[in-house]
C-alpha cells in the first residue's frame, strides 16, 4: 500500500505528558558516552543553573519517537517501517530538557513527497512543559523506499 | 568563548563502537529496530551487517561541542543528514572519527555554528553537520 500524501498537513492532538527521569537520563548519557557531570551530577547541574541533570542535545528525540509512533503505527498512513530509513534529524532547544520535566507534544506531519521511487516523510514535534512553554522542536525526515 | 575563530579546531576525537555499544543505545533511547544488533535480521532486509542507529553517530559527534563549551545547554540547534551506515562488526567493531570546526561566528548573537565531520572506515557517515551554540 503507498503511502497516503494527504497526511501532509496535519497535526495530532498533544500526547500525555513524557516524564523525563533523572535515571533515565543518566542512562542516555552513558549510552551515548555523554561523560559531562551536568549529565550524571545534580551538584554539577546546579552549579550550571539548572534545576537537575540535563539531557544530552539528541535526547529530545526519544520523546520524539514517540510521538512519531502516531502516524509511524498508522496502518491508514501506509508506511512500511522495514523500508524506512532516517534521512535527517535537527533539534532547535528553546531550553534545555533536565530531570524532572513533563513533557507534552505536538506532532505536525510538515511534508509528505515522492520521487524516484523513494518517498520523503518530514514530521515536525514540537515539545512543551507542563506551562505550555516551548522546550525543543524536533523535525525529522524519513526516507520510505517504495515497493519491488 | 569571546575570542573564538572561524576555522578553529575546537575537539577531534576517535570513538570505538561495539554491538554492546548499540545495544545499550536501543535500550536507553527505545529504538529497537533488530537492524542495530541482529546480524541474521539486518542481513534478511538487504543490509550488509548490523549498523549502528543514526542517531547513536549524531549523538556521539555532539559530545565534544558540549565538552568544549562546559554546559549542555548552550547547544542551541543541532541538525545532520545520515548519508552514510556506520557498520559495527562482531567481533571487532567500528571506529567513528569525529572533528568540531568553527565554521561561523555571530558576536552579536553571542552565538557560534560548529562544523562537525564524522567518518567510519574512510567514509563520511553525517552529512551537513552543525550545531550552533551560545558562546
């Protein structure tokens, strides 16, 4: 099944709040070898400003995929995950993500193109805290091959 | 920060990278995708081995912007095109290479945009890299 352009345009409803722990994020950063203490140390953190362990700049795309899952998991949208590939990430932070935060997002399917067989999926996540203020946007673009 | 030059190398660093590597990653970030750590799946898809998650590379090439300017949160854009897999063999693993280069500085925004190259087995795996920062 092709995959249905007419998704292009739209935006999802906001998700449930993201939690982000601070183990979590530890966890990431270690993942990523992440070794800045503001990662790891809370002391560390708040001597930068911050109320708790910051998360790595790429961590916003956990909260992200997530999210993505919206139109990725739609049998109706018709995109086979096993022929995606990721063609490009950029995150814009309006403000650091550090332990703590609640993390609530928009999903806005920006373009859907094709040509030469490979179709082009670009989403837009935009993520806010719990006061409605923007923490990051995240736009990613994924590369669908087509069938045969 | 105030006298930062474009052109200037601010961190070049070599990273080794195993499946135990990827794993971790898959776990931590919740991207499962069997093609970062199932030989036999990544093969059956037309892939020529396991290969580590895009945004693992992207991850990895940002640590020595942050390391370089001493706080996380003065990375205020960061953006990469995947042009190219990064394969992880077993055993053995991969190299990535990863070079930070001042490419422009903006002292009205107090802002700078670092050029990060990252390779693997002689081969540029990010495309367009760059972060801009709050210096």
């Amino acid at each position: 099944m092709p995959i249905d352009a007419g998704y292009a345009g739209r935006a999802y409803p906001p998700t449930d709040a993201y939690l982000v722990g601070r183990e979590h994020l530890r966890d990431f950063a270690t993942a990523v070898g992440a070794t800045h203490p503001a990662h790891h140390d809370v002391a560390a953190a708040r001597d930068l400003g911050y109320d708790d362990v910051v998360a790595p700049p790429t961590f916003a795309v956990v909260i992200a995929q997530a999210a993505e899952a919206q139109l990725i998991a739609d049998p109706a949208a018709g995109i086979d995950f096993s022929r995606v590939v990721h063609a490009e990430e950029r995150f814009t932070h309006h403000r650091p993500i550090v332990a703590g935060d609640a993390i609530t997002t928009v999903l806005h399917v920006d373009s859907i193109t094709e040509r030469a067989g490979l179709a082009m999926v670009t989403t837009r996540c935009e993520l806010s805290d719990v006061a409605g203020e923007p923490v990051s946007t995240v736009v990613s673009t994924l590369a669908v091959r087509g069938e045969g | 920060m105030a006298d930062v030059e474009v052109g200037e190398v601010v961190g070049i660093r070599a990273i080794e990278v195993t499946r135990g590597d990827l794993v971790h990653y898959a776990g931590a970030s919740g991207d499962r995708n069997p093609i970062h750590w199932n030989e036999r799946f990544a093969r059956e898809v037309g892939l020529p081995g396991v290969i580590a998650h895009g945004m693992f590379t992207m991850a990895l090439a940002v640590n020595v912007v942050v390391d370089w300017l001493g706080d996380p949160g003065r990375v205020l854009e960061y953006g990469v095109r995947f042009t190219r897999p990064v394969q992880v063999p077993d055993p053995g693993g991969a190299t990535v290479t990863i070079t930070a280069t001042v490419g422009a500085v903006d002292p009205d925004a107090g802002t700078a945009r670092v050029d990060l190259v990252a390779e693997a087995a002689g081969v540029k795996v990010l495309g367009r890299a760059q972060a801009v920062v709050r210096l």
